[in-house]
C-alpha cells in the first residue's frame, strides 16, 4: 500500500495496515494477527475494542463532542478532574487537572505552571526547569528541551534551551561507576551539586519520569532515589515535577508509579493509559500548594488549547478508570508483570546478547549487547534495535524500540509492556515469540 501520511520512513516501506483490533491483538488488511506487546506506545492499556469503552464513546457522542473549554466546563470533564483528585496517593494535595491532549502538552504545561508558581509570588528569576539527561518528555520543544533523548533531539539543538543537568539512576551502567548502596545514592545527590552550580534562584522545578520509558528502557531507579530527590528539591525551593505520561494509571502496578516510593509530586503530567488510545487526553495535575499563588494572583493558568478537555476525550478517559477499577487491573499489572519479568529474566541465561531485562509492573525493558560480561553495546550502524522490532513483527509481535539508557543515544533495547488485560497464557505466547526472534537474531550475529 501506498503511504499518503508521513510516517517514520525507516519503516514507512513495510508499514502493515491495520483493519481492526480485539484485546490484545491487532489485525492488518491480509488478516495477519499481532500481538500488542506494547501497547502501542505503552498506551492501549486495556486492549482493543472493549465494548464498555465503545458504548461510553457512543452515549458522549449522542449528547454533544465539543465545547470550547473557555465558553462550557461539562460534566464529564469535572468528574474527570474529581476522579483523578481523588486517586488515593495523592488525594491529601487536593491536585486540580488541566486537561491537554498529549503527554508532550501535559510536560509544557507542567512547566509553565511551575514558572507562574514562582512569578505569581514576586519571583520571576526562578524560571529553569531541571531534567535528567536520560529522559524523554515530549516531542514539542519546550518538552524536547527538557528531554535527553538524543535522537529526537539533536536535530533541533540550536532552537532547544539545555535543560537537562544531571545523569539517570541507572544502576546497570552506573553514570559514576559505582554499586548500589555503597554509592550512596550519588545519582540523587548529584541534583543538589547541579542546584548549587546553577542557583536554587533561577530553577522552578526538577522534572522526572518515576521510572525512563524511551530513552532509558525502564529504568527503575534504587530505593531511596526519589526521598532523597524530593528532600533536596524541597530544600532549595524546587517544585519536583512526575513526568507519569507512561507509568501513570497503572502501568507500573500502582496507579502512579511515585506510590513505590511514596513519595508525593507537586505537579503531576498524565497521557497514555488515562484513555488507554481510545482518544487523545492528557492532563496536568497540580497541587493546592502549587495552585494558590495563582489563584490569589492573576487567577489563569496561562496555557490551553482547541480540545482542552475535549468532552468525549473526558467521557472515554472516565470509562477506561472505571474499566480499570472495574476489573482490578491495576493489581493484576503488579501480579502479571513479575510474571512477565520473570519469564524475560530467564531468558537471559539463554541468550548472550540479553544484557538486562529490568521492569516494575507490566513495564519491562531488555537491553542488549554484544558481550554480556563487559556489557559492551553493539555498533549503533549494526541497528539491532530496529532488526529486532521488526523480526518481532513479522512473527507477528509488537514491542517498543527504546533507547538503552546510555547518554548519547548508544546502545540497544526494546520495551515490552502488554495491555494491562493480558491474561497468563498470552503472556507465555509473548515470552515464546520474542524467544523465537532473539534466537533468530543471535543467529544471524554468529
Ligand atoms: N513523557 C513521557 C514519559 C513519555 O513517555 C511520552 C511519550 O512517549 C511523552 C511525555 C510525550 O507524550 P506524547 O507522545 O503523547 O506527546
């Protein structure tokens, strides 16, 4: 088939069609069945075509689909906010959401919120929000700004402020070459040093995903990471700042995945699974204490777009919490993915070329290399994460090209992250067509 809109060319010329989806499988136009590995972009977090969702669209579309968010609040988007204020872990901030469309959007806004946080208090130097250097927050270029993404950045450098400061608690390749716990947590002390050097004066906020998607194939930080992270951003007057796009609603076994640590963001920017990809949602969520100064100075969040809180958008986001709640899947993410993880894990006695296989809930990343002793990463021009995602395909499996985690881009990995409906059985049929492509592949390496 002829392509009429503009996708990633590297793969554009062997691009299969899809027709329908049904649970976690997807099916193209010759009637071929994937297995949605991914979820897409870790986003279809109930699989596909769930009638629930699909009656909640109808019903939204039959009473009315659009209001221009500065003429109409709705229902739909109120109880949506109500219902995300009230997730337990956070519900002591009394957070209020701003309804986006992206997760790129959701990060923008977090950002700008916390700038006017500052500004509306008579502090407007304090305008820099922080990041890591593995990091991924959003394709637009206030989000690539504060991405380390190497790839999806570079090309834009000269139009992107250095936002990221400091290296990611990356315990397999530890930025500093030290072992857990005997590093004492230099990963997070590090903020502080980086704090220091700039001036507490000129930052608003730190931002962090709780655990790196794209550009670190989750990477699950030690325990300790994020107390220490917050007592510093806390310390120096920084807002921290949950970059939960992926790991939000959840994907990680809890519903935010900062409840590992129980440690509490400020802000908090959702995407992905709030409308596991019925229809694009995103949400901002700041807290009171981040609010206030706002509310009692100029009294606007100065930001919004077209399709903020999108009524049918809200209408799909409450019916995926509610399927979710509903069928105790959040639970069931925990349980199923130290399955799932496990299962990998084994793998990697088997195969030389599985460096790590690393993950938390139904959020699981393989690093690769060409030795596992030294871990040395294969030869970027070797392309191993591309080969791998597509010999996974024509197996008929979906998984996510991901970044290793190395600052730089260098390395390979993918990430598996299944609908959080998966069931055992088809987590054995996952494990089973991603051995049958790794075999394939190492082969073709000897
Ligand atoms: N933040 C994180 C952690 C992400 O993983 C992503 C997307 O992968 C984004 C932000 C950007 O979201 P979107 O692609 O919806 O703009």
């Amino acid at each position: 088939m002829e392509h009429s809109y503009l996708i990633k060319p590297m793969l554009a010329s062997h691009y299969p069609t899809a027709v329908y989806g049904k649970g976690i499988y997807i099916y193209d136009e010759d009637g071929k069945a994937y297995l949605d590995g991914s979820s897409g972009a870790v986003t279809a977090s109930i699989g596909h075509a769930v009638p629930e969702i699909i009656k909640a669209m109808t019903k939204q579309a039959e009473k009315i689909s659009f209001v221009y968010r500065s003429q109409f609040t709705t229902n739909e988007a109120e109880q949506l906010a109500r219902t995300l204020s009230e997730i337990d872990f956070i519900k002591d901030g009394h957070y209020s959401s701003f309804f986006v469309n992206s997760g790129s959007e959701a990060t923008e806004t977090a950002m700008k919120i916390a700038i006017q946080h500052w500004q509306e208090q008579g502090r407007p130097t304090k305008n820099k929000v922080i990041s890591r250097w593995t990091s991924y927050h959003g394709i637009t270029m206030g989000a690539l700004s504060l991405s380390g993404h190497s790839e999806r950045r570079h090309r834009f450098v000269s139009l992107l402020d250095d936002l990221p400061t400091i290296p990611a608690p990356y315990c397999y390749r530890c930025p500093f070459n030290q072992t857990y716990p005997s590093c004492q947590l230099k990963c997070a002390s590090d903020l502080e040093a980086a704090i220091h050097r700039i001036g507490a004066e000129h930052i608003a906020a730190f931002i962090a995903e709780p655990i790196i998607g794209a550009a670190g194939a989750v990477i699950v930080p030690p325990d300790g990471y994020y107390e220490r992270i917050k007592e510093i951003c806390d310390e120096n007057e920084i807002l921290f700042i949950a970059d939960e796009v992926m790991t939000g609603i959840g994907r990680t076994g809890k519903t935010l995945a900062m409840e590992h640590w129980n440690v509490i963001p400020d802000i908090i920017a959702l995407g992905k699974g709030m409308s596991a990809g019925y229809t694009p949602i995103a949400a901002t969520l700041a807290s009171e204490k981040v609010l206030d100064p706002i509310l009692q100075g100029s009294k606007i969040v100065m930001s919004g777009h077209t399709y903020s809180a999108n009524p049918q958008s809200a209408a799909v986001s409450l019916a995926v919490l509610e399927y979710i709640e509903k069928h105790n899947l959040i639970n069931e993410a925990e349980e199923k993915g130290a399955y799932l993880l496990a299962e990998l894990q084994k793998l990697a006695e088997h195969f030389s070329m599985i460096g790590d296989v690393r993950g938390k809930g139904l959020m699981v990343g393989v690093e690769f290399v060409s030795d596992s002793l030294s871990k040395t990463p294969f030869p970027k021009k070797l392309d191993i994460t591309n080969s791998i995602v597509l010999a996974a395909r024509d197996k008929g499996l979906l998984i996510y090209p991901a970044s290793a985690g190395i600052e730089g881009g260098e390395g390979d990995a993918v990430i598996i992250a299944p609908p959080l409906t998966i069931k055992k059985e088809e987590i054995d049929q996952l494990v089973e067509l991603f051995k049958k492509t790794i075999t394939d592949i190492q082969k073709s390496k000897e």
